[in-house]
C-alpha cells in the first residue's frame, strides 16, 4: 500500500439499519479498485469486511472493519459498522475515527429506525453525510419515495444527485442531476451517454432545485445570479456543493446496485470531490507539559501524536491497535510515548488493514488511519505521542451496557481461563462489562442486549474453547425488621474439663439507615457482661448480617443494643459469647417483624411520542411509578419512573418491540424499598428451595 499525504485521504464510515447493505457496499468498492479479484456476498460469508467466524455464521457485521480503497489517487479508509443496535460500541469507536460518513439506506426497506440513528449520530459528532440508496436493482423499490421520505425526516438538506432510469421495470442507468445528462451502464460499472428520458425531466428540474438553491446559499453574487435566472457552470454548482457538504449544510442523495456493481463507481467519485480531507477537521489535544490547548488539526508538520480508537485482539491475527494520526508523520521505527499509562513503547511495524489482512507500510501521515502490532499496554482511547511533547486526547464517548446475564462455568477448573477469555474480549468491546456481585454470590456480564451477551458466549467457546452458562441473575434483596424485640440468648455445653458458657440480653430495633448493616451499642452496667467480650458480641453480629434469618440476604438497618447478660469466671470464652450473640440476634431479628427490601432503580426511558402510551402501559404492568414525562424538542418524550430491580430483566428485548428499536433507556440504582407481601413471599420460598438444593453459590 502506497503512502498519502494527508490532503489525499478520506475517512469515510458506512451506517445505517441492519440488512441495508453496508458491507456489500464496501465489498463492491474493494473489487472496483482492486484489492478483490471476485465480488464476495454476506450470505456466502466470503467478504473482506465481514471475516469473523461470528459473522460468516449469522451473516451480519458485529465488528466495525477498515477497508483502505485506492481511487483516483486518493486513499479512501472506508469503516464498515454494524446495524444492530447490540454493537453500538463498535459503530461510536468508528465513527470517532471518521470525518465523513455515507448513511446506507435499503431500497427495499426505505427509512428504517437505523437511519434516524445514524443521521443523529452524525449531528453528534458533526460530520459531512451523504446518503446512499442501495438495491435498485429490484423493481418495486421507489427512488422518488425514499427522498421524499428523507425530506420529511431531515428537512431541506436533502439534495438527489442522481435518480435512476429504468426500462422495462430494469435499472439501467442513471439521471445526473449536477451535470444534466444521462448515462447508461454497460458492463462492470462502465456507462455511456444517453438521452434523458422525458418522464424523468419533471423530477430533473424538480432536484435541480433543490440543488442550485444551495449553491445560490453559498455567496451574494450566486445569490443575485440565482434570482436574474443565470445558469450556474457544472465547475461553480460542484465547488458550492462540497463547500456545502462539508459545512453539513446539505445531504446529496446517491444511489445504485452494489450486486451489479451500478452507482458505486460514482459514490466513490462523490466521496473524492465533495468530502473533506482530515486537515480541513479540527482536532484539539491537551499538552501536558504546558497544560494548554493543542490545536493538531491533523497537521503533518507538527509533532507527533496520535490516538488509539480501537482494539483487536485475536488468537490468530494477534493484537493490533488501530490508530488515527492526529499530527505528524508516524514512521514504523518511531518510540510512542504512552500519555494515559505514562511508558514509552517502540514500534516494530506499521499496518494498514484491509479487513483481516495486515499490509506493511513505512509511515502513516496525518490523518490517516493504520494499526500498530503487539503493543502491550496500550489499550482504546489511550493517546500516543513523543515524550518530548505529550498530547493527551479526549476519549470517544461510549453507550452505557445495561443488559446483564449471571455467568457460570460450564466446566469446572475454567474460571481462570474464562476470566481471561473475557478479559480480551473487554480490551476490544468497551461496551462489555464483567461485575462481581460478592454479597449475592454471582458474576455478571453487562452488554448491549441479548443477541450481544449471546454472541460473546459463543467467541468464548469457539475462539478460547471455554463455555459459559448464561441464566437469570439474582436481584440483590436486603431484609431488615420494621418493629422492637427483646431477647436474650444462651450458649452453655459441658463436656468435661473447660466448657462453654456466653449469655447476653439485647434489644434489636430499626437504625433507620438502610446503607448501613448495623448499629452496635452496649449500655451494660455493674459488668455483667465484661468489656472485653463486648468485640465477640460485635464479630457475632458482623457475622449473622452477611445472611439474613428470613432468606439469606444481607441484613441492613438494624441498631443491636447489649444491656445485660452473665459469665463464668472459667467457663466464658470469645467464641461463647459470640455463639450467644448469633442465638440472640436469629430470635430477635424474627420477633421483630422482618421484611424483604427490593432494589429500585430510577429509569429514564426515550421514544418517540407515538410509542409513549404502550411504554407508560409496559412501565406499569412492571409496577413501575411514573414521574413524569418531557419532550426532547426532536420528537421523542423522555419518561422517567422508579421501577423495582426485579421486573427489569428483559427489558431492552421488550422496549425494541414496542418501539421498532427507536426507544433508548438508561437507569441507576436509586435506594431499596419495601417489597410487596406476595412478592416477599414468592422470593421467600424460592430462596428456600434455591437453599436446600444448594445452589447459593
């Protein structure tokens, strides 16, 4: 692979719905420029983006992919992301590493719910878009439906600079809106001149528009020229438009047939001429040393720095560390300075990788996007640069995982492995989690939704041959008592020589503050229980509050008094009067009418406001409370309520079949209340049959 400066390199990343064609997009550019000798299909699990095993078996894209496309001496890095909405993760790494984006949107399927997501996170981070319709191939798919569609959803911006023409219900060829021609394909994605057919001028003149609108929008004198009637020449009408698309201001709309290989040789003409070049985005640091502002702007002529945006870690491939240069040029013999870690590592070789496949290159300007092998420490979102000048960089910001599973292993003695297994898995998905729930004996692992946890465990099986067992995890309930008891407790065995004897009298009530476990105190007088066993009374107490009388959960709010009890001069010892201690505590934390605490959790959950009835409906079969309800200003209501722990198992399943996949929620915990009497009693007896089969482990 040859090297570019940066003014010749586009970073481009593909989005849009699942199934809308990304990677037979990008399949399509690779065998036009070259890198492919054949046209690979999803389905046949041949593609050079798609090569995971995970992803030839289920045949869609988890992993976000780079695949540098050679065209019209420009280095075009396209980043092919995923659909669903489970590998979120991946698609905001790529598209923190991008500085244009192509929305893929299906002809079949028109505007999808991934659309809407892709065109916000574009708002997100700013970036030039433009929109491409796939599958006009088949002959129902309407052209002029989906732009009107896209126009709706997104306003003005909206700019067709093709449509197709078709014979016979066939595509074959196409409307240039720019230059007011029409081609005609031949073979390979080759074309020819053509008359543009008299149907289509009503709809040529219609986006031509829309099209000269914009340009008149870019200067006084295109505007007065626009309004005298004036012609605009192909050259200023192109120059307006990729002014204009870098600023956001409009979104071309192009389209084609990536299986007839029609369109996609004209989309990378597009992505040449109106993208900008990464010198032309901003790009700012923090100095270190200075603790100022470092303007990089991906300029090469400054000093070095760069910042990692994605992991690999493969049993085959190895690690890579896949680097956008921020500044500078990065040459395969240079020493990075680690600013996160604060270590210094020496590259051994520079790569750029087309899909699986590393190719060695000498050095990497500004701009451009590579992968650095075997770098040990260094993990996403750290930033490299030279010891001399350190630049950290601020990191991607990354969806918070709220789906969660308890995983165990299926076979015994693979915890260490499992654990490792998972480790490398998290270095590459940010958006995978492992939590170890200690008070209630279970590991948890937190992802994106289930298809995403279901796909992690099969990695583990088929890249590190360890298998989990996913299953429902235990809600964390607490018990504490409501009401005042008064017991005492008697621990005496003899049994020849010393024997045991610990006796105490204690009143147990609520402390009222259920972040604590307990409160201990000892009003003894005239020393009928001596102060030194007052610290066995506590190790008792401590003890018994790790599992509650009533089911085994952790004890919280209770206030334990000591205020009298008896010894024996020989008898007494430590370990009596803490045995007495765990008598008296049973008895009394039972005549104390104890209950069961559930967690509850504030949830705040967005969807567009069509779907707020069927959400609040969901919301209160889960015996949630509604707190109220705001608009987001962008057609969403954002609903907030306070819904028990227990009833929220599944809900991202749920809330993407009510919503189509539109609806986003997020929760923290907010404190425990009391659970309802049949719920206690549920719980009760489930955890008393979980404890006879011994399963609490």
């Amino acid at each position: 692979m040859d090297v570019y400066r940066t003014d010749r390199i586009r970073n481009v990343v593909l989005l849009g719905h699942g199934g809308a064609g990304k990677t037979s997009l990008v399949e399509a550019m690779a065998y036009l420029s070259g890198i492919t000798s054949r046209l690979g299909k999803v389905d046949d699990g041949n593609t050079v983006s798609d090569f995971d095993k995970e992803e030839i078996k289920r045949h869609f894209s988890i992993s976000s992919t780079l695949v540098p496309i050679q065209w019209e001496k420009m280095k075009v890095n396209i980043l092919d992301t995923p659909g669903y909405f489970d590998f979120i993760g991946e698609v905001e790494e790529a598209v923190s590493a991008a500085d244009a984006a192509i929305i893929v949107v299906s002809g079949k399927a028109g505007v999808q719910v991934g659309t809407q997501k892709a065109w916000d996170l574009c708002e997100k981070y700013k970036l030039p878009r433009m929109i491409f319709v796939t599958e006009m191939d088949v002959d129902d798919v309407s052209y002029r439906k989906i732009v009107e569609d896209l126009t709706e959803l997104f306003g003005k911006k909206i700019a067709p600079l093709h449509f197709p023409i078709r014979e016979d219900g066939k595509f074959v060829g196409y409307v240039n809106v720019v230059k007011k021609a029409g081609r005609k394909y031949i073979e390979k994605g080759k074309k020819e001149e053509c008359p543009i057919p008299d149907y289509s001028q009503e709809y040529l003149e219609k986006y031509r528009d829309i099209l000269l609108e914009s340009v008149a929008e870019t200067s006084e004198e295109f505007m007065e020229r626009y309004f005298e009637g004036e012609e605009f020449s192909v050259t200023e009408i192109s120059a307006a438009l990729a002014s204009n698309v870098q600023e956001a201001s409009i979104v071309p709309v192009c389209m084609g047939s990536t299986i007839n290989l029609r369109g996609v040789s004209n989309l990378l003409d597009d992505i040449c001429g109106y993208f900008p070049s990464p010198d032309k985005r901003s790009c700012n640091g923090i100095s270190q040393k200075t603790n100022e502002i470092f303007e990089a702007n991906y300029d090469f002529t400054k000093t070095k720095s760069a910042y990692v945006w994605k992991t690999i870690v493969d049993p085959f491939l190895g690690k890579y560390s896949l680097i956008k240069v921020c500044s500078g040029v990065i040459k395969s013999d240079d020493a990075l300075y680690n600013v996160e870690k604060g270590n210094e590592e020496k590259l051994n070789k520079l790569y750029v990788l087309e899909g699986s496949k590393p190719q060695e290159v000498p050095e990497l300007h500004a701009g451009d996007i590579g992968a650095i092998g075997k770098l040990n420490t260094v993990q996403t979102g750290d930033s490299l640069a030279t010891k001399a000048h350190p630049v950290l960089y601020t990191k991607a910001l990354m969806s918070t995982p709220y789906t969660y599973k308890r995983y165990k292993a299926v076979n015994k003695g693979d915890e260490d492995k499992i654990s490792q297994a998972l480790s490398k898995l998290m270095a590459e998905d940010l958006t995978l989690k492992v939590v170890n729930d200690s008070a209630n004996r279970q590991t948890l692992l937190y992802g994106m939704g289930d298809q995403h946890l279901d796909i992690v465990r099969s990695k583990l099986k088929e890249r590190y041959k360890v298998d989990i067992e996913l299953s429902k995890p235990k809600v964390p309930f607490r018990e504490t008592i409501r009401k005042n008891s008064d017991v005492e407790g008697k621990h005496k065995k003899q049994s020849g020589g010393h024997g045991q004897y610990g006796h105490v009298k204690m009143r147990f009530e609520p402390s009222g503050d259920l972040e604590t476990p307990f409160v201990f105190e000892q009003v003894v007088v005239g020393g009928a229980v001596p102060k030194n066993y007052f610290p066995a009374v506590e190790k008792g107490l401590q003890e018994c509050v790790t599992k509650g009388p009533v089911a085994a959960y952790p004890v919280v709010g209770v206030k334990a008094t000591l205020y009298d009890g008896s010894y024996h001069a020989v008898d007494s010892s430590e370990m009596a009067f803490k045995m007495a201690t765990i008598l008296a505590f049973k008895k009394g934390f039972m005549e104390a009418s104890p209950v069961l605490l559930e967690p509850i959790v504030n949830m705040t959950v967005t969807v567009p406001d069509q779907f707020t009835g069927d959400v609040m409906g969901d919301l209160n079969k889960r015996r949630g409370r509604v707190l109220g309800m705001n608009p987001d200003h962008n057609g969403n209501t954002i609903v907030e309520a306070d819904v028990p722990m227990l009833e929220i198992y599944g809900y991202s399943t749920d809330l993407r079949s009510m919503t189509g996949g539109s609806g986003d929620f997020a929760y923290t915990f907010a404190r425990y209340e009391q659970a309802p009497s049949d719920i206690q009693e549920k719980e009760i007896a489930a955890r008393a049959s979980q404890l006879a089969d011994g399963e609490d482990k």
